[in-house]
C-alpha cells in the first residue's frame, strides 16, 4: 500500500512540474535567457538589411525589435529569415518573435499569433521605365518575380490569372531576374518596392506602377497562444506610437529626408489603459 501511495505521490509530482513548465510563458523564458532571438529580413531594405559599412543587421524592423528587448530588459539576438522560412522558424522555436515584412492574414492565424499593425502598405508593381506596364491588367501573357511564401504570390494571381508568376527566395532576387529579362515586372508592398528601387545603383530606370492590387496589414508574428506575452508586445507598440518613438523610428527609415519616403497616412490602433 505504502509503496502504491509513493507512485502516486511521484506521479502527482511530475505533473504538476510539467504543469508548470507547460504554463510558464515566453516572457519568463526570454528574460531566464537575457536575450530576446528575433527573426528578421537581412535583403530587405529599408525594413532589415546589412549596412555596407558597419556590416551590421540595420533597418526599421531591427528598431522595433530593439525597442521590445530594451523594455524586457534583455539583449537583442538577430536571425535572418525568408518569406518562406519565417513562420517555420518561429513554430520550431528558433526565433522569439518575428519582425519580417509579414501580413497579418486569417489563414497564418491557424499557426502564430500576430501583434497590432505596426506598418501599414498595399502590394504594387515594379517595373523597368517605359516598359508599358502601368498596372497588372497589363501583365496577361507575360511574367512577373515575387518571393516564395508571400502573399504576393497569391494576390498576383488573383489580380491576374493569365500573367506566370516566377517565385524567389528573395525580393532582390527577383529584381535581379528582372533586370535579366526573365521577369517583366516584381510585385510585392509598396514600401519593399520603394527599397529596392532606391537601393539599385540607377533608380530613375525603374518606376513603381498601378493601384493597389491588395491592402498589407504587418504585424509582429508571436507563438501561438500566449496572451501575456502578445499582450506586452502590444503594449509596447501602443507606448511607441503615444509617446512619438514611432513616428521618430518611421521618420529615420521612410521619412522626408531619406531615399525610401513614404508618407505616414495610417493609425496604429491603440487601446485604452
């Protein structure tokens, strides 16, 4: 009987230790850690990307991320990822959260959580000048670059069925198809669009064309199922945007007095206290 009761003790135990471990949230094991491991872009200017001087993880996205792990209280690790590695990376653990050019859309919800919209833009395209591309009823019949596990994949098809979309691990990637005449165009955000313009070494040879093809809600992507630590991060955005920090860090990135300029026209949407 005695010994029947010890089982059951240890038994008891071990669950309430894997009760425990089950229970104890992103937030504590962050801070156990001292360091926060985010997921970012590192070709993506200017939301993350190598600066050719400091050879460093540079961009809007990195702000924001340092900006998280400085309110933790915690250091900031970078990883680069891909439109189509990201989710995976943060599913399998390898990355805290992610800060990756990534739409907030319903089907994603089924794997990660998101944070608020933090970056507002609309899918557009990119093409050579006077190419006679001004919209994506002018792609029928031909090919068009975009990266691999983006929205953009579907929403080009959507918007037009008959153009071929080539698909790249990278937005440059698909510029630089472009410019080799395997692709008429590249479509993706705006603001992506915006980068890799201004970051070619001729930007008056490229225009950026047509309405918007879709609207780009970016939220941070976040591990399902942990209102804690969705809530802080959250909070955290709600704080930058009351306090004036955004519009500092959106001024740095894509304001007047930079190549990228992209107008603030939209609201964070920021709850009560």
């Amino acid at each position: 009987m005695m010994r029947k009761l010890t089982i059951l003790a240890v038994v008891a135990l071990s669950a309430l230790l894997l009760a425990s471990v089950a229970t104890a949230g992103k937030i504590e094991d962050i801070k156990k850690r001292g360091v926060l491991i985010a997921g970012v872009k590192d070709s993506q200017q200017p939301f993350g990307f190598v600066d050719p001087q400091s050879k460093q993880l540079v961009g809007f996205e990195i702000d924001l991320v340092k900006a998280i792990a400085d309110k933790l209280g915690v250091k900031l690790e970078l990883k680069p990822v891909t439109s189509a590695t990201r989710i995976p990376m943060l599913t399998q653990g390898s990355v805290d959260i992610l800060a990756a050019t990534m739409t907030h859309k319903f089907e994603r919800d089924d794997v990660i959580d998101f944070s608020i919209t933090y970056f507002m833009d609309g899918q557009k395209l990119l093409v050579k000048k006077n190419s006679g591309i001004k919209s994506a009823a002018d792609l029928a019949g031909k090919k068009v670059g975009t990266a691999k596990g983006s929205t953009s994949e579907q929403n080009i098809k959507n918007a037009q069925p008959k153009s071929t979309v080539l698909s790249f691990e990278t937005y440059p990637e698909a510029f630089l198809a472009m410019n080799q005449g395997k692709v008429v165009a590249v479509t993706t955000d705006s603001g992506i669009l915006l980068g890799i313009k201004n970051s070619a070494p001729n930007p008056d040879n490229y225009e950026i064309v047509g309405n918007y093809i879709s609207d780009e809600p970016y939220g941070l992507g976040l591990p399902e199922n942990d209102s804690d630590y969705r809530d802080f991060v959250n909070k955290t955005l709600a704080d930058l945007w009351t306090s004036g920090e955004y519009k500092k860090l959106y001024d740095k990135w894509f304001g007047p007095n930079t190549k990228y300029y992209l107008p603030l026209e939209w609201k964070m949407e920021v709850w009560p206290n």
